[in-house]
C-alpha cells in the first residue's frame, strides 16, 4: 500500500544520516536508506558509525549471504535502475538499464542468482548478472521468502491486499482479503509468518500473518504515530519497524506475539532500512571478465569453401574469497560425459559441495587432448544499435588450472605457488573421474584460435559491433557476485577488399566487466 508508506516516510524526522540517538544498542549491523524527501542515499552502519554506500540510492535489500545490498537510484532522466554494491561501498554496478521506466523495489531469492524487481507495477525475475528478465506478475513491493516464494502487494481485487507466488509464476494465492490498505510485507527468517504494515480508517498499524493458519496478530496500537518498514531480526525473535512515536529513535521493536515495542534509537534520518543476515561462512570464487583481446581474421576452409574466422585471447580472472574448485566423474566409461560438481571452501575448515554444476567432455584438440568443462565460456558478436544476437561460438570447453599469468597486482588470498595442474585428465579418455579449477589470483587465459577461440564472420555485413565474453553464462557455478561476468569490445567490422577477401576489424573500445560496450 503505497499511501501509508509514504506518509510514514513524511513523518519521520530529517537529520544527517551519520549522526545517531541511543536509546539502546542495535543488535545487528543494518542497510538503510535516508528518506527520499533527504536526497536518499544507502549507508550500512554499525556500532553506531553510519557509511555511505550508495548516493541517493533508495531502498535497500540484502543479499542471502549478507555481503552486498541492491538499491535503486534515480537517473538523469527521472528514472530508475537497480543496482547492487558491496558492504563496504565497493564494486558498484547497474544490474538494470531501463531509461524509461521505473524501478521501486528489489527482493533476492534465496539462492542469490537472481532477483524479484517491481518495475511500473509489474514484478518481473532478474538475474544476478542483469543479463535476462521476465514478467512474473502485476505486483508491487516484492518479499522473498528462505523456502523461495515471493510475497507481495497487489490490488487487483480492488484493495491493496497480500499475495503469495513462486518463482514460476505458479502457485498464486491471496493472503489478506480486509478493506484496510496492506503494504510492505517481510518475510519471518523461517518462511512461516508475514509482517506487514496496514492503513485502516487513517491509522497505519504492523501486524504479523500465520502463512499457514491465515491468524493475523496487531503488534502496534498507538494511533497517532505511522508505522512503516517492517524488518524481522536475523534470528526472527523481534520485528524492527520504523514510527514517529514520540519516546525515542525512529527505529523501533516489537515481539512477533506483541507487546510493548522498545525504542532502538539509531540513525536519525531513515526511510527503509533492513538488518543484515547471518554472512556467510562459505569463501566462493569471483570470476571477473576481461575484454576479449589480440583480436584477429583468419581464414579456413571448410567442404570446400572459405570462412573467415574472427580470433581473440579470452581470460577470466578470479577475484574471488575463494578458489573455482571443480570435481567430475561418470558412473561407467559408456557414458561419454562427467558430471561436475562446485566444492566451495568454508572459513575454519572444511568443503561445501554443489552439485549439477556442468559437464566435461573428453576433447581433441591436437596436440591437446584433455577433459573440458563446457560452457565455462561462451562467445558472442551483437549488434552495436540493439544488442541483437549476431553470432554464436562454438567452443569446445575449458581446462581449468592454474598454468596461466597471475592476476597482476595484490590479490588477498592468492596461493604462494600454483595448486591446479592436473592437466584435466590429458590423454586418458578413459578416466572416471576428473578435477580441475583455479586459485584465487590467476587468470585461465587461451589465446586465439585455440580451442574455439573464434567466431565465423563470414556472412556478417559490415558495422559496429559488441564481441562479448562471458563466464559462467548459465550462473551454474557459485560465486561471490555476477554482474562482472561479462566483458566486451566494440568493434566495427568492413569489408574493404570485397566479400571473397578477409574482413578488417577494429577496436573501438574496450569494457571489461561489462556486456555492453557504448564506447
């Protein structure tokens, strides 16, 4: 319900976001945004110290594994993106770009590969890497819940109501059916209870829903303040919500079961804010994505006829908390492929394995004969005007391992010496089982031409172009962040000498950790 929400906003008092009143100390560090009527802006603050994280950002939501926040933020056009940044005010980026329409709200799923945004009053899923979306459902302010159903408003029925929804869009289900106005649900840690703010007859009140029971339980009764932003601790034994009641801070707390809500001081200026989850233990590889590089023409003959291949260096650099540790293995040697598994370290000791992961395929690629994991990589040439697909690699796979250069400069967590060089089961297509990867800190690199390193470009008309590459296209690997799994060139491509000659192209501009290249 988007009244009561923006009358709570209006009410609560406009100071700098830094400064703090003290009624009690916070239990937990938290993401919160100041009121859209103070510019905005997205701090995480703990022990009392508020940083600045994203300007003028709104709306703040955190990630599962507590390490980064999405926000939305206005553009120069009076629209808005979704982004996503780190904690700590670092690696920045747009997961949308969506110049004329309207991003409010974002809510991850539970695995952290994709997204629910409510865009111009419709809920669509974007994933983490902000490479595709589609429509769910006209909704608004979206509420994920641990078990994977989305929560969220609409007004279909003609009041602003409760509803429950899977990701594939089934399963839909109304959950409040009250004249009052419903807004801003929050999922319990458990998945079993809905908080949620309600406007009935001028008063803006929490409450909590029994998912199961359809019970609602009021938590606040005092009718001359406005409660919004309701937000359940970590271990879901409070709900925090944001009011102007007088006696303190405008945070504030309340038992799920009611009573008498405490007072929590903190920030002075809050519009939206959100504790941080339980950050997690795992230590997940980051695969960054360089711009392809050495980009050339060559020639091939194929059936008699002449192609002309477009060839590049590739490298995805690992920057992650962790290495990219990879596992496979086949039941029997009549199954042509293996199975790959993710083995993720634990901080203090100790391996978390995810399966389904991909598959290695025995390729021969003289002189190299070895197992590949396929679709670590793939290729892509689009149009430079719309994005289109133009081309399509067909890449053989990846080696992982650490024979390749080191990422230059300091890498926190780099090995001292190299630990994959297995050689991915080289000349032994018999094998069962097979493990490669790469240590944080080195780059798996191949240069042109090898392996697939190329696209065909014979039938494409000259222009301008975006040659992309992009690791994990599929985002079955975990990882720490997604939305640099790209990087791209532009490119523009003529054919001076004729279509019976070889092509000439050159690079226009490079972006690395990017799928779009504008130059």
């Amino acid at each position: 319900m988007r009244k009561a929400a923006l009358v709570g906003i209006a009410l609560v008092a406009v100071f700098l976001p830094g400064s703090a009143t003290t009624a009690q100390a916070l239990p937990a560090v938290l993401a919160f945004a100041a009121p859209e009527t103070a510019g905005g802006g997205v701090y995480v603050q703990r022990s009392g110290r508020a940083r600045l994280v994203a300007a003028r950002g709104l709306q703040p939501a955190w990630s599962p594994d507590g390490r980064r926040v999405a926000y939305v933020a206005p553009l120069a056009n009076g629209s808005t993106d979704l982004f996503v940044v780190d904690a700590n005010g670092t690696h920045r980026a747009p997961l949308t770009r969506t110049p004329l329409a309207m991003e409010v709200a974002a809510a991850w799923a539970p695995d952290g590969r994709s997204l629910a945004v409510e865009r111009d009053g419709r809920l669509l899923i974007v994933r983490a890497d902000g490479r595709y979306e589609r429509a769910l459902t006209a909704g608004r302010e979206p509420a994920w819940s641990s078990s994977g159903r989305l929560a969220f408003v609409s007004d279909r029925t003609g009041t602003a109501d409760l509803y429950v929804v899977q990701a594939n869009g089934r399963g839909l289900s109304r959950l409040t059916s009250s004249p009052a106005l419903e807004s801003e649900p929050a999922w319990s840690p458990d998945g079993k209870r809905i908080a949620f703010v309600s406007f009935d007859a001028g008063l803006t009140d929490l409450y909590v829903l029994d998912v199961q029971t359809s019970a609602v339980t009021r938590l606040t009764t005092q009718d001359a303040s406005v409660e919004s932003s309701p937000a359940w601790s970590p271990k879901g034994d409070s709900i925090a919500f944001v009011s102007d009641r007088p006696g303190g801070g405008p945070l504030w707390s309340v038992f799920p079961a009611g009573g008498e809500p405490t007072s929590l001081g903190g920030p002075s200026s809050v519009g939206r804010f959100r504790w941080r989850p339980a950050i997690s233990t795992e230590l997940p590889p980051d695969l960054d994505q360089k711009a392809p590089s050495d980009l050339s023409v060559d020639v091939s003959k194929v059936g008699g006829r002449r192609h002309f291949l477009l060839g590049f260096t590739s490298a995805t650099d690992n920057l992650g908390a962790g290495p990219l540790s990879i596992v496979a293995s086949r039941p029997s040697r009549t199954v042509p492929t293996m199975q790959a598994a993710q083995r993720v370290r634990i901080a203090g000791g100790g391996v978390r394995t995810y399966p389904n992961t991909g598959f290695l395929r025995y390729t021969v690629a003289p002189p190299h004969r070895h197992w590949h994991l396929t679709d670590f990589q793939r290729y892509e040439l689009r149009r430079a005007s719309d994005h289109s697909l133009v081309v399509r690699d067909r890449k053989s796979g990846f080696c992982l391992a650490d024979h390749w250069a080191l990422v230059p400069g300091f890498v926190p967590g780099k090995p001292r010496r190299p630990v994959f060089h297995s050689n991915c089961g080289q000349g032994n297509p018999r094998a069962l089982s097979v493990s490669q990867g790469t240590s944080v800190g080195y780059t798996d690199r191949y240069p042109a031409y090898f392996h697939g390193q190329n696209l065909d470009v014979t039938g494409v008309p000259a222009g301008t172009y975006v040659l992309v590459h992009r690791a994990s296209p599929d985002l079955l690997l975990h990882e720490l962040r997604y939305e640099n799994n790209a990087g791209s060139l532009l490119i523009s491509l003529a054919w001076p000498r004729g279509r019976s000659r070889a092509p000439v192209g050159h690079v226009l501009a490079a972006c690395p950790g990017s799928e779009r290249c504008a130059g």
